[in-house]
C-alpha cells in the first residue's frame, strides 16, 4: 500500500479534501430542497417510462450534441440506470450482455473479451469506450483492461452504445463501435446511499455515496466501493486461481457560474488485485513455466469541463483530464501517463445547418519493465496525437429528411494523417417510422504492441542429433505497420407503432483492409538458441456482413419483454499464398 500512497499523491490529497471537508462545510451551508427529488421517487419515475419515452431519451454518443434516440442515424443501444437495477448485475460487463449485436464474453472471473460485429478476444482492439468523455483505450495493445473500468453502478445515468463505426466523431479505434458510459450530475445523486450484497461468487460487495450542495449554485459527490470475488471452477472441479477484489473512490462537483457558464470536476482513485495462471519462459533453464499469479492494478484520473452557453443556437465546451493507471504481473509491468485536452464547438447556420466541430490533442507517456517473455523496445515511449473533426446537420426536407456528413482528421506519431469521414441520412416518411442509412470510414492505428513488442512464448529442446538445439518461438511488432482500415455500409429502421410495443432493425456490411497478420520470417541465432521468428503485418482484407434486430414489449408497467437477434458472418482473405477463413455467428 506505501508503494502505492507513493505513486498517487497528489490524487490522495484532492480525495481527502472531499472526503474530510467537504461533507462538513456542505452540511453546515444547506440542507436538501423538499423540491429536489428522492432516489426512491427517481426510480418510480424510470420504471414507469414507456417505449415513446425512451425513444425520446437525449444521447449525444452518435452525434457529439443532445438527441433523442429516434433521430440517430446510427444503430444506437441505450442501457438507462433502471436497466442496470432491475437486471442485478454488479459490474459494467455485465451489464453490456443487454446490447443486442454486442459480444460479450467472460473469460473467468476477472477477464472480459467485448466487442461489437466481430472480430472478438480478450485483446480486441476496435471498439473504443469512454467514461465520461475520457478514453479508456489503452495504446498498449488498442483495447481495454475490462477489470479496471468501474464506478458505483447507482450513479450511471445511461450507457450508449453505438454498433458500428464512431470515427468521425471520436477518432480512431471506434472502428466497430462505441460505448459511452455517463454518471449522473451530481445534483441527482444528493443524500446518503449504502449498498452491500454477499453470496457464494460475489462474497462481499458495497458501497457509499454521499451528496450535497455548498449554497445555491455547487453540488458535489464522494463514493467508495469495494468488491472480493471467489476464484472460478474448472469443470473437474478445481477453483481457478483467479480471485479478483479492488477499492476505488471517487467525486464529482458541479459549479453552476451564472446562466451561461457551469463547471465539473470529477475524479476517481483505484487499486486492487487479480489472480491469473501463467505460462511464460524461464530464461535461465530455458524452459517453459506455468505457475499461479497475481495481477496488482492501480490508477487514477481527474477531469474538468468547462461548459458554455453563448446563445439559443450556440455553445462550446473545453474538457481536459490526466490519468494515470499502473499495471504489473510476473511478466510485463506498465506506468502510463496521459494528458488529454478537447475543445468543442457548435451552433447553428441559417434554418438548415447545425454545425459541431473541434479540435484536440492528447499525450501518452509509459514505461515498461520488461522480461524475456515479453518485451517492449524501447521500454518507454511517449506519443502524440493531434485531431480536429467537423460535422454538418443539414434538413433537406423539414421533419421528413436530414443528411450528417462530417470527417475527424488526426496525426498520430505511428502512421501519420489519419482522415475518417462519414454521411448519414434519416429519413421519417411518417411519425413511428425512422429509416437511416450510412457509409463511413474508420481506422484503427498501430498499438505499442504492433511497432514494438517482443513475445517469446515457445521454448523446446531437441537433444538429437548432437549437440542439443534450444528453439524459441519469438512473435514481434513491425514499425512499418499501417493501420487498419475500414469501409461500412449500413441501414436501420425503427417502428414505434404504439407506447408499448418497438422494433428496431439494423444491417450492415463491412469492408477491411490492411488487417493484421503474423508472417513466419527466416530463422536466426541468438544468445547460443535457434529463433524461429514471426512478425505482424497487414495481409489480410475481409468482409462481414450481418442483421441485428431488438423488439421490446411492454405486458404491464413492471413487466417488460426484450427480444434480439443477431446473425454475423466474416469472410477474411488472406494473400494468394494463404488460405480463406469464412465464421458465421
């Protein structure tokens, strides 16, 4: 824990100022408004939503700007907190099961692999999520650390999520698609909540949030969680070991400067721990070693936007956030810093135009400690990425017809200039009935991974004939690497013939280039052992194409029924030396 204390210092010193001094001086200012609402009235309030009204639900995910779900032009999945409630789940992955079109696989007891149409792994490396506006896409490997993505599942406002390509808005890697997870304002989460839950899986969970306001104008929030999770079962009967258990605490504040301008500074602190079994390299006997071992995770972030109001038609938001996250097993060990600045801006132009653009820039620095199993050249690395985006609402016809067209530019320090653009077009031939189609274009950029890493993960000896041979089996990153490229082509229709009833229908078909492959290269001596080398490059295009559809039907006001389905097929195309693979799903 002093290493930790060590590493988050400064995170520690804003937390005890809101654990310690805030609650006191919001105790002493201001007492709860009669007016303001309970949790208890909010959750009556949620469960008694009809379909119309979630479908009228404000998301800004698909086009960066407040709208309802029936005018998104994309394939749009919104889980709302009373989702979240009523389905018992304890941790975001699982909650992500309710997306129709959505792959959610868990690995054991502390591993996710999650992605949307395709393409899914424990490392899967093209969907991109965000909390609260901050990207929790690691340029380690392109992907996500599902263990450490948390936060107390009672302050969730929504999670949205988009099925299909984001690029235009949120940049590279939103390739197959985008999960926004939002929190509630701090002004809806006020008074005490405490919740704690045991069982035979889930042996002790819990949590607590307190929320208050400083006068008239400042509303804050603190919480703790803690969670111990048991090991899994193998089918033989033997636990796994791979028992999973954190603490993590947080805030939020929220400053509402006049009329026309409000503040929010939020922040979260974690650390905790994930057992795992290894097989990895001893370098000194050269051989091969499966043992038992212990993932040790921590971080921190803390971030701020500014939001403005300059007119009716016309606002502007300027968000930045620094996180830091510590990562460290038996074979690899990463510190990475990020700083991310964003600016935005939109407004109206004439009757026909609304107009959202920006600009941003983001830098990560990591050190790694490395091992002979896995290691990364040079061990640390900083990277910068500059982008900007814009995107034009245009109605063509008034209430019948709008047309979305925009792209994100980007230059990162791997591959260069990046251009991902998109036009969408909604069309409503009558009040229940919203057809959209789109084509866009989305990248997903190398990883550190992909340019620098060295895998060592096959050692053998062969004793005859003389003298012994010791073969390594060596798997390793290309800086010439390009990124990974797509083409989708999709269409949706939703049909909202009564309050109670919904059908949501979404079809796609993708086209890859440029995707990754790892190519045998000619054998070499090294250090007295014969490596037989592989190398990642992009030899592979493909296509997948599939139908995603979500009906929900309310039977009373506490009985709801949801039914999805979801076909995929992937045809990949490797070079003509090569075989084809074709998956359906």
């Amino acid at each position: 824990m002093s290493k930790m204390y060590r590493s988050f210092k400064p995170f520690l010193t804003i937390w005890a100022f809101f654990f310690l001094f805030v609650p006191i001086l919001g105790h002493a200012q201001s007492e709860l408004s009669s007016s303001e609402k309970t949790l208890a009235q909010e959750m009556a309030e949620l469960s008694k939503l009809t379909f119309d009204d979630l479908m009228n639900l404000e998301i800004t995910s698909v086009s960066k700007k407040a709208q309802k779900v029936s005018e998104a032009a994309a394939a749009i999945f919104v889980i709302t907190n009373e989702d979240i409630r009523r389905s018992g789940v304890t941790s975001i992955p699982e909650a992500l099961r309710m997306v129709p079109g959505l792959q959610v696989a868990r690995i054991d007891a502390n591993k996710w692999a999650i992605t949307s149409r395709g393409f899914n792994d424990r490392y899967a490396n093209k969907l991109l999520v965000l909390m609260d506006g901050r990207s929790v896409y690691t340029p380690l490997y392109s992907g996500v650390y599902w263990d450490i993505q948390d936060t107390l599942l009672e302050d969730i406002e929504r999670i949205e999520v988009i099925r299909g390509p984001g690029a235009t808005l949120w940049g590279a890697n939103a390739v197959n698609g985008v999960i926004n997870i939002i929190t509630k304002r701090a002004k809806e989460t006020q008074g005490v909540l405490v919740t704690a839950g045991t069982g035979t899986e889930e042996r002790g969970f819990g949590g607590v949030r307190y929320g208050a306001k400083i006068g008239d104008d400042t509303y804050y929030r603190i919480y703790a969680k803690g969670f111990d999770r048991d090991n899994s079962v193998f089918a033989s009967g033997k636990e796994a070991d791979d028992s999973w258990q954190a603490l993590r605490s947080g805030f939020r504040l929220e400053y509402k400067a006049s009329d026309r301008d409000s503040m929010t500074l939020q922040g979260d602190i974690y650390e905790g721990d994930a057992g795992q079994t290894l097989t990895s390299t001893d370098r000194a006997s050269l051989s091969m070693q499966t043992f038992e071992d212990t993932i040790d995770v921590g971080g921190g972030n803390v971030l701020a936007r500014w939001d403005h109001i300059f007119s009716d038609t016309s606002d502007m938001a300027l968000q930045l956030y620094y996180d830091r996250t510590e990562r460290e097993d038996a074979v690899l060990k990463e510190i990475r810093d990020t700083f991310d600045i964003d600016f935005q801006n939109s407004f109206k132009m004439g009757d026909r135009h609304e107009i959202v653009w920006g600009v941003g820039y983001r830098f990560t620095q990591d050190k790694i400690r490395n091992s002979f199993t896995t290691s990364f050249d040079p061990d640390s690395r900083g990277d910068n990425l500059f982008s900007a985006f814009v995107q034009d609402e245009i109605t063509l016809i008034e209430d019948r017809l709008r047309m979305v067209c925009g792209s994100k530019f980007e230059h990162n320090d791997y591959t260069g200039f990046e251009y991902q653009p998109s036009v969408r077009f909604l069309w409503t031939p009558k009040e229940d009935h919203r057809v959209w189609t789109a084509i866009s274009r989305a990248v997903r950029t190398p990883s550190r991974a992909n340019e620098d890493m060295r895998l060592n993960y096959v050692i053998y000896s062969v004793p005859f004939p003389p003298p012994p041979t010791t073969y390594v089996m060596s798997f390793s990153g290309d800086r010439d690497f390009e990124s990974e490229e797509l083409v989708a082509y999709e269409f949706g229709y939703r049909f909202l013939p009564t309050d109670h009833f919904s059908i949501d229908i979404a079809v796609f078909y993708n086209v890859y280039d440029n995707l990754q492959t790892n190519e045998s290269k000619d054998r070499f001596s090294e250090n007295g052992y014969l490596v037989i080398p592989s190398q990642v490059e992009n030899r592979m295009d493909g296509e997948t194409y599939g139908v995603e559809v979500t009906t929900n039907c309310d039977i009373t006001d506490r009985w709801n029924l949801t039914a999805s389905y979801s076909y995929l097929q992937i045809q990949l195309h490797l070079d003509a030396s090569s075989r084809s693979t074709t998956e359906d799903r």
